[in-house]
C-alpha cells in the first residue's frame, strides 16, 4: 500500500507552559476549553489534575506544568484537548498561541530523550524554541492500558485434598 508523501510543512497548535513553549501537530487537536475546573480523582498521579466530562466523555486532564516538571503551581486553566489514539486528553496550558507551520526540516532532535520524555523534536522560531510534543508520549507514562478487571467467583483451592 503506497502512503501518501508527507507535506514538507507541519501545522502544530502552540501554547505556553511556565514561560516555555511547546507544540502538538495540529491534527491531534480536537478544541480548546477555557476556564472550568477539573473533578480530582483520588490515587491519580500528581500530573494528572483530575476529569472533565465533555460531551458524553470523560476526559483526564493532564497538568502541564507538572508533567514537563516546570511548575508545581496548578494555575493553569487552559484545556487544549487532544486525541491519542481513541482517547481523548486534557492538556492543562498557560496560554494558547495559535496553529503555526513549520518546515519539517527545520525540526532537530531535542537531545536527551527517555521513555518518559515527551519531546520529539525542537524548532528555533522568532527567538526562541519551540519543543515539539507527541500526544502518546505526554500520556504514555501516566496511564495503563485498560484492562478488564481480573473477577473471581467463590473460593480459591490450592493443592489438592486429601
């Protein structure tokens, strides 16, 4: 099967995080919510602010700031809500800047990179840098792939009797 060329440009949403900016390709974007505050979930991870219910979802929020470990204040209330996969994610952001092109060759490799680390890329752009964000990455580390509960019916007998 022959796979359409990829366009020499990429469309990235662009938001800010602690004074820093940051970007996911724009075709992840589903909208962007502002104001409303999250429903806490109890044992969720710190990055994970708590839910919303949009239309029939419920959609996790992910605290930005805490998951790029920039800032621990969860002042943020801007929604950018993103799709990864058949999930749908909140990133809690600062402020949104708008979808902005850049030429994918310009896109470098951020350096440093780990499982966790959530940059795929790093774009120089008005003075200053743009770090290029995968949506599966962002919340890969937070979440587990849903599983069905494991249920068990009546006792449990180990060995056999005697």
């Amino acid at each position: 099967m022959n796979r359409p060329p990829e366009s020499a440009t990429l469309d990235a949403c662009c938001f800010i995080v602690s004074g820093h900016h940051f970007a996911v390709e724009s075709a992840c974007v589903e909208e962007i919510l502002r104001g409303g505050r999250p429903t806490r979930v109890p044992l969720a991870p710190p990055e994970v602010s708590g839910v919303l219910h949009l239309r029939g979802r419920i959609v996790p929020m992910i605290d930005m700031g805490r998951r790029l470990r920039l800032s621990a204040d969860g002042t943020a209330t801007i929604h950018v809500i993103i799709r990864s996969g058949d999930e749908w994610y909140g990133l809690l952001v600062d402020d949104v800047l708008g979808v902005q092109s850049f030429a994918r060759d310009r896109i470098e490799s951020p350096g440093g990179e780990s499982l966790h680390d959530p940059r795929i890329g790093v774009i120089a752009a008005d003075g200053h840098l743009v770090h290029l964000l995968d949506p599966q990455r962002i919340v890969q580390p937070l979440f587990r792939q849903r599983t069905s509960p494991v249920i068990t019916h009546g006792a449990s007998h180990v060995g056999s009797v005697a």
